[in-house]
C-alpha cells in the first residue's frame, strides 16, 4: 500500500503545474502607455510608436497603418485623449482587444468610443493591428486613467489553432452574409450573452438585450468580410469587412469591426462596432 501511494506522490510531482490563466493586464497597460505617449509626444508619433507594420486603420476605406502615418507631417498634437473601459484577452494571452471613451483636451464631453485590437510581438512586445473609433452617443463620465475595468472572461473552449478558429468564423461570417436570412438578424443569433456593441449616434450596448436591439435597428445592410486573424490559441477572433445599406436613396458603404470568442455553445460575437466612412 504504501509503495502505491508512493507511486502516486511521485506522479503528481511528475505532473506539469496548471497552466496559469491570461488576463488582460498587459494589454490594459499597452493601452494605457500608447495614450499618455499621444499626450506627451503628440498623436500621429504615438500611433507610429504603437502600430504593427501591418496594422490596419480606416482612412477613409482600409489601409496600412504605418503607410497612412508617413504621410502626418510632424508627430499630431497632443489633445486626443482616450482611456480603456474594457478589455479582452484570448486564452494564449498574445492577443487582445480594448474599446472605451475618447474625447479632445479642451474641448468639453466624450467625442466617441474607440476600439484597438493588440497582438504581442516576437520580442514580447504589444502591438496594434486594428485602430477605429465610432460616435457613441456617451454623457461620461470619462473612465478614469487607472480605474479598475471590467474585462471579458477568458474562454475555456478553443477550436486547436489560429488557423482553424479563422476558418470556422470565415465560415459563419459568409453564412451570415449569404445565408438567406436579414444579415443583421442572422448576426444577433450570434451575440454572446455579455455582447458589447457601439454603433454611431446610440448609447454602447453592454448587455445581449440592447446589444440586440443595436444590430436588428440595422434593418437589411449587407456585409462583406475583408479581413480575419486569431490568436494562436484558436479562441478568439478580429473580423473587418463591409456593411453596405440603402441611406437617403443612396447605397452607403461603412465597415464593421468584431471580436468573436470560442463558446462551448460555439463561436459567438462578445464586440461589434460599425465605423462610418469619414466625410459620409
């Protein structure tokens, strides 16, 4: 008997420690340090500082970021002022989300809510591959620059890779898109039940009950999917693509931007903005 449990006591020794859980700390703090260097060094410096070289930004249609920002004379002035109020994170912790309220110094009220996705670097680094931001209709007040935020729960599912979780969300996006049904409805079947959605002129939706309501008021857009990526660990996923509409007897093309987790209950949108073109 005892030989038995001495057995066991060497195996449980043998045994690998738990894998710890990821959490959204380090891309909170990305967040943080990319604001405070707009502040100080002005804000087209900081968004070269911060972006991937193959970040993307809308201006007014997808583009490299790095490529848009050469063309910034000088390093943009120091006024925009932005501050996460929520964050996300995939269970490999190398990929990531934040959105919150961002406002101009000196000008008085929250212009909006901007959403970033981060993906860390070989060197361990954090950097962003998605910056857009949507006219949220928001009375403030503004998050405070080192409040306590709420994050998303990491997933206990995956789908075993990068690869495999975009092509499963490929997959459902074009079925959304194709499927035969009111796109904006087949997409509200798809909310996570803690899904936040910003769209231009209403209050963000915090909750899958207004969130809902947010993409059904959509009415009939079209979508067309443009990019995908993951994190490694198959759990999350950033979608950019089109949403085309009939506005003011005119087709009116905006893009969407969207996170999707890994559920057990499947892939399901946990964010979900629409950014209109600049000038429409």
């Amino acid at each position: 008997m005892r030989a038995l449990l001495l057995a066991f006591a060497l195996a449980a020794c043998a045994s690998p420690p738990p894998p710890q859980t990821a959490n959204a700390d380090a891309i909170v703090a990305a967040e943080r340090a990319f604001a405070a260097e707009a502040a100080e060094r002005g804000w087209a410096a900081a968004f070269r500082r911060w972006a991937a070289a193959d970040a993307i930004t809308l201006s007014p249609d997808p583009v490299n970021a790095q490529e848009n920002l050469a063309q910034v004379p000088g390093d943009g002035e120091t006024t925009l002022d932005w501050r996460p109020a929520y964050a996300g994170v995939s269970q490999s912790g190398d990929f990531g989300f934040t959105t919150g309220p961002f406002q101009i110094r000196g000008r008085e009220g929250i212009v909006g809510h901007y959403f970033t996705v981060w993906r860390r670097q070989r060197d361990g680094s954090w950097k962003w591959i998605f910056d857009a931001g949507t006219g949220v209709r928001d009375p403030g007040p503004a998050v405070a620059i080192d409040a306590d935020i709420p994050t998303l729960p990491v997933a206990l599912e995956t789908s075993g890779s990068a690869e495999a979780a975009v092509a499963e969300v490929t997959a459902i996006e074009s079925q959304i898109a194709n499927g035969g049904a009111i796109p904006s409805e087949a997409l509200s079947r798809r909310l996570a039940h803690n899904a936040r959605v910003n769209r231009p002129g209403a209050a963000a939706a915090a909750d899958r009950a207004s969130a809902v309501a947010l993409v059904l008021a959509d009415g009939g857009v079209g979508y067309r999917p443009l990019r995908s990526e993951a994190a490694s660990s198959g759990d999350m996923v950033f979608t950019l693509g089109e949403v085309r509409d009939q506005h003011e007897g005119a087709e009116r093309l905006r893009y969407y931007a969207r996170i999707w987790q890994r559920r057990p209950e499947g892939w399901r949108v946990v964010f979900d903005e629409i950014v209109p073109r600049r000038g429409q």
